[in-house]
C-alpha cells in the first residue's frame, strides 16, 4: 500500500514537471527506471498542486440602448419601426411633452413666485391683493369683498372641480388660446367656458345652452353654428370656440370695456344696456352697474376673477391636477360618405364611447357626409389606421347604416330639420320670457305654433314646440 502511494506521488510529481515519457514504456523498464529513482533520490515531499491559471473574466454583455419613450410607445401599440403609424406615435409623445412643459414652465415663470404665507386656514387680505396685482390682464381682474368670496368658494369647496379643470385645460386651453390670441382678444377669457360648463362640451343648462361655451340656439346659428336633428355644432368645441370669440370681439367693440362685454355674453346685450340705462351715463363698468344686473350675472364676473386666480395659484391652495379623461394630442380627418361610428370601432377597435368623447357634435353617432364633407377627430396614433383601413370601414355601411340607406328622404331631412323640443307653459308666462329663456325670438315662437300674433294669449298647461 505504501508502495502504491509512493508511485503515485512520483508519476504526479514527474508529470508536474513536464516528464512524462516513461509513461509509454514497458511495464519492466519502467519498474527499472522507478526503482532507479527511488534509489537515488531523497524521499517524496508531499505535492503541492501548481496553482492554476486564473479564469478568463467573462466578457461583458453589451449594453443594450435605452429605448425612446416613442420606441416604448411603438412597442406597446405594435407598431412596426417602418410603419408610418411610428410616426403618429413620435407625434404624440412630442406633444404631450411639450403641452405638459408648457403647462408647467406657465406656473414656474408667472404663477410660482416665492411669496407670502403658506395657506393655512383663513388667507389675509393682504395675500389676495398681492397676488391679484401679479395677474396683469387687459380685463379689469379687481378684488374686493364679493369677489373674495368667490376665490374661497372656488379654492375650498370646488377645490375637486378646479382639479377637474387643471386636467381639462390640457385638452381644451391650447385651442382656445390659440383662437384668442387669432383674433386679438385677452387669454384670460379662456376661463369664460370655465364658468359656463366646467370645460364639458356635452352640457345643457334648463334653458337649453349648449356646449363649452353655452350657445343659445339663435345666437349659435346667428354665427354659423349648424344644429339639427344630426348635428349640433355647440357642442363642437373647435367650432364653437370660434363662434364665441367672435361673439365676444362683437360685444367688447360695442362696450369698449370687458367687464360689460363678459356679463353681456352671460345675460345678452339687452339687458346690460337696461342696467346701464338705470345706472345712469356715468355707468362704463360691471361694478357701475352691478346693483341693476339680473342676479345670476352679479355673480358671473366675481367668479370669472375667482376661477382665474384659483388656476393660477392653485399649488398654492393645495389642489392637485386630475389626470384627463382624453387623449391631449389628436388630428382630424375628413369625411365624405355616411358612416356611423360603430363603423369605425369595430375596425379599428377603437370604443365608440371614445368616439363620443372627442366628437360630441354627432347626436346619433353618424357623421351626416352626404351633401358636405365633416371633420372626425381622433387620437393621433389612430390616424394613419383609419387612412389605412378606410376602404374597410366604409364597406360596412349596410350593416350599421341600413335604415338611412333605406330611406334617403328621411335622412335628408334629419340633415336639414333642427330638432324640437315641447314647452308646457306655466303661469304668468308670455311669448317674451318665453323667447329670451330658450334663446328664440317671439316671432319664431309665433311661426312654429300657428299662433296669429305676437300678442296672441297663451294659457297654462298649453304646450308650445321650440326647436333646438
């Protein structure tokens, strides 16, 4: 055994240091050639292994590029690098980005000074009017007792509804502001559809105004809005953003005063001009004539100062932007034939309720394109997918458009008919307050229910048919 041991010790010791020759000899010239060895060499000393070679250090694996946010997007929506619809999709992360910088540079730069007093609890006088004189406008934005009520009523109890707004503006404010600035009038009048349907392109008030901007039927029309049984551009936000502006470019020209003209396009110019008359000549500004004005437009500018200083210093009273419910960036195409919008969501798996959303001007989810072309907004990723399929939507007109195809007169005539809507009459009514609160005329009224005059008597419970 100790034989055994020491011959393996020597054949490891000799191959360590290279020999191993005898390895290939006879079994007698190598037991010769051991025995040798082990006669003439001193005593094996343990072996010590040669420490072996360090391991290659593995490579690195090259690191991969950090994607793009619009790479990220493509990814996400399956878009392939050479498909055009990468370029709607670097569109939209483009201007987001610069909507959501400018959104922020705007508080940074104007709104963000380092100022006053943290609000806790009851904010001094002494804060308001300091910050008041930071909005510098061409409205006159005064601060006094009623409209310091405003401001606590907007910074406190809707504090949830100016997060709302916060949200909405990202939406709505770059197209109003762009008219505005077109036209030559104030930025601050952005806050005007604020006050009148809290940026909702789709609410009615109890006499029937409509839209972002509160249009009354007749003076809609009056600045070519188009409002039928299919249609209502009131509640087109382009459309009647810019129906509004030139509204109120009409009514501050008349005026030559702000404060007048933005109480005249709440409560009409006739009744400004009554409340001037009693105030007597001296009368040029809304707090000159405050005390004559109907009631609900005694509060309309202290809110309209309130709602522009509750979203310029809003970080200031804590309230946080409510992400929007709508995609910021989005185009429009043009539409020449009859198509409903389930059409277009069951080929581009795009919710109809979506559809809705961004184009709120269709009453019955079809786009009326036979006589005219009409504009259908999307989100711009979803473009070039419709430019793309739109031989595919179209094909599925018979299926979702069978009873307009069916009946071309009718359609037509839902194209061209305004809605109505039936007035029960109430006591103390007449043909005038009935005209003024659903914004017609008495002889509209006179016309659409067969009635001989303007003077002619109306009683309780009789129903009249108004149209929208």
């Amino acid at each position: 055994m100790n034989r055994l041991l020491a011959y393996t010790l020597c054949v490891i010791a000799l191959h360590g240091c290279g020999v191993t020759n005898n390895i290939g000899l006879s079994n007698s010239a190598r037991q010769s050639t051991q025995a040798t060895a082990m006669q003439s060499e001193p005593p094996a000393t343990p072996y010590t292994p040669p420490t072996p070679p360090p391991a290659p250090k593995p490579r690195p694996k090259p690191q991969q590029p950090t994607k793009s946010e619009e790479e990220l997007y493509a990814e996400k929506c399956h878009i392939t690098v050479s498909s055009p619809a990468l370029y709607d999709s670097m569109l939209v992360a483009w201007y987001e980005s610069n909507v959501l910088r400018s959104h922020d540079e705007f508080f940074k730069q104007f709104i963000e000074i380092e100022d006053d007093a943290t609000l806790v609890g009851d904010v001094p006088d002494s804060v308001y009017q300091a910050r008041m004189r930071r909005l510098v406008s061409p409205i006159n934005l005064s601060y006094n007792d009623i409209v310091k009520n405003y401001i606590i009523s907007w910074t406190t109890r809707n504090k949830g509804t100016v997060g709302h707004i916060l949200g909405l503006s990202q939406i709505y404010f770059p197209m109003i502001e762009e008219e505005l600035a077109r036209q030559g009038l104030p930025l601050e009048l952005r806050m005007l559809p604020v006050i009148e349907s809290a940026l909702n392109p789709t609410a009615v008030s109890r006499a029937g105004a409509t839209g972002l901007w509160q249009f009354m039927l007749a003076t809609g029309r009056s600045y070519g809005l188009e409002v039928t049984s299919m249609v209502d551009d009131r509640r087109d936000p382009v459309m009647a953003t810019r129906a509004a502006v030139t509204h109120l470019k009409d009514l501050y020209k008349m005026y030559d005063d702000w404060t007048l003209a933005i109480a005249a396009y709440n409560c009409g110019a006739g009744n400004v001009n009554k409340a001037i008359a009693r105030a007597g000549d001296n009368a040029t500004t809304f707090w000159d004539v405050y005390p004559y004005l109907p009631r609900e437009t005694r509060g309309y500018l202290p809110s309209f100062v309130a709602v522009n200083y509750a979203y310029a210093y809003h970080k200031q009273h804590g309230i946080e932007m409510i992400e929007p419910p709508l995609p910021i960036c989005t185009d429009t195409v043009t539409i020449s034939k009859l198509t409903h919008f389930e059409q277009i969501s069951s080929t581009l798996e795009i919710p109809v309720d979506a559809l809705r959303a961004l184009n709120p001007q269709y009453k019955e989810d079809v786009i009326p394109a036979v006589e005219r072309t009409y504009a259908l907004r999307l989100p711009q990723p979803d473009i070039t997918r419709y430019l793309e399929r739109e031989e595919e939507i179209h094909a599925k007109d018979s299926i979702y458009l069978a009873k307009y195809l069916a009946q071309p007169q009718a359609l037509a005539e839902a194209i061209s008919t305004p809605s109505s809507k039936s007035y029960t009459v109430k006591k103390g009514d007449v043909l005038g307050t009935i005209a003024r609160r659903n914004g017609v005329t008495v002889s509209q009224l006179v016309k659409w229910n067969n009635l001989r005059n303007a003077n002619a008597i109306i009683r309780p419970g009789q129903r009249l048919t108004i149209y929208k």
